[in-house]
C-alpha cells in the first residue's frame, strides 16, 4: 500500500524590513553645515562642529571634503547653481518674447528676484535654514564668501545688468551700479530678517508668502531702478 504523502504549507516569507531613505554621509554632513554656515557664518563655523553634528569624526569629514572652504563651497553651489541656471533661464525666456532685445524692466526684476525668493528647498532640508543660507551668503564679510559669492552669482548678474541697461538707456551706468546694488539690498533683507515684517505689521503680513512678496518688491526695485536722474 502506497504511503500518503502529506504536503506541507510553505512557509510564510518573514516580513521585509522597510528601508528608510535616508541621506548619505556626504548629503548629511553638507545639510549640517548648511544650518551652520546660515546660523554664524563661513567664519564662526568650525570642521569641528560640523563632524559633530553629522555624527561624524573629523577624519571622516576631510575624506570627503579636504577643508572648510570645500565644504563652504560645496554648500553654497548647490543652492546658487540652480538659482543662476533659473535666472539664466527665464531671461533667455524673457529675450526670446520681446525679439528686439528689449524686454519690460518688470519682467527683468521678477525674473532676478523670483529664483531667489522662491527657491525651493531639497527633501529634509527646512525653508527657513535654505533662506538664511542664501542670506548669509549676500551678508557674510569673510573673504573666503566673498570670492565665493563672487564665483557663484556675477555672471548672471553681469547679464541682468547688461539687459537693464537696455531697458532704462538714460540711466548713467554708474547710477545704474548702485541702484542694482540698492535691489539687492531689498531682496536679501526680505530673506535674511522676515520676523521683522511681521513685527512692523503688528501680523499683517505674512513673510513665508514669498509670491506676495514678489508681487510688492517687483514695482517697489522698477521705480528705485528707473527714477529720473537729477544732476
């Protein structure tokens, strides 16, 4: 007589552990350095507390960035490429609706001024740490952000100022320097000090509302930038 075989129940597969997404240690210890840098500045802000607060020894940290600057650098390229390449962008945009080379001082302003503002921040990076990151970048007097700043936004700015220029064809080049730089005092204290909007409003205005910003800075910079020139 032939001997029942009896099958037998497979084995349920043990539960897959979830993989979390987490940020890899290069990611992690600029993501650190951002908030540093954005807090005290290129120059308050040691490798030190930067492996710290990554977790990190300090051997670790130079095996991927050989020095502060590196990481500096590194920090504010990944922040100021994609602003510049957008800036660069909707002004090529901008020159290709208006083919006498001519295009509205408006749409030059909303252009500079929008990349910046409204900059978005990468996954598990906070907005505010982004904003004061730039900020500080415009603000920071050490020599070593300066040539950074330097490195990073004068190209773009270089066309912008050639494209005004255009626009507003009696304003004197010199005048035009400081008014261009008076703009960018404008925008930069929109992101370096919110809290005092909403101070000075008693809460009527809301400085995390970057498209209403936008909108009052855009005519606030035209008329700065096309005042008559009285000499």
């Amino acid at each position: 007589m032939a001997r029942k075989t009896i099958a037998k129940k497979p084995k349920s597969a043990a539960p897959r552990r979830r993989k979390t997404s987490r940020p890899n240690l290069p990611e992690r210890i600029l993501d650190v350095a951002e908030e540093l840098f954005g807090r005290v500045g290129y120059g308050g802000t040691t490798t030190r507390a930067i492996a710290s607060r990554a977790r990190v020894n300090v051997g670790q940290l130079h095996y991927y960035f050989e020095s502060k600057r590196a990481i500096f650098e590194a920090v504010v390229a990944r922040h100021g490429t994609e602003v510049t390449e957008r800036r660069r962008q909707l002004l090529l945009e901008a020159q290709a609706r208006y083919p006498r080379g001519i295009v509205p001082l408006d749409v030059l302003v909303d252009a500079l001024v929008r990349p910046l503002l409204m900059a978005e921040p990468r996954a598990g990076s906070q907005r505010r740490t982004s904003m004061q990151m730039h900020a500080r970048l415009f603000t920071d007097p050490d020599d070593t952000a300066s040539i950074v700043r330097a490195d990073i936004y004068d190209e773009t700015n270089a066309l912008y100022v050639e494209a005004i220029q255009r626009a507003l064809p009696k304003i004197p080049p010199k005048t035009l320097y400081w008014r261009y730089y008076f703009m960018m005092g404008a925008y930069v204290w929109t992101l370096l000090q919110p809290g005092r909007l909403e101070s000075i409003s008693q809460g009527r205005c809301d400085p995390a509302d970057m498209e209403t910003a936008i909108r009052e800075i855009v005519p606030f910079v035209c008329a700065g930038l096309a005042a008559p020139v009285d000499r």
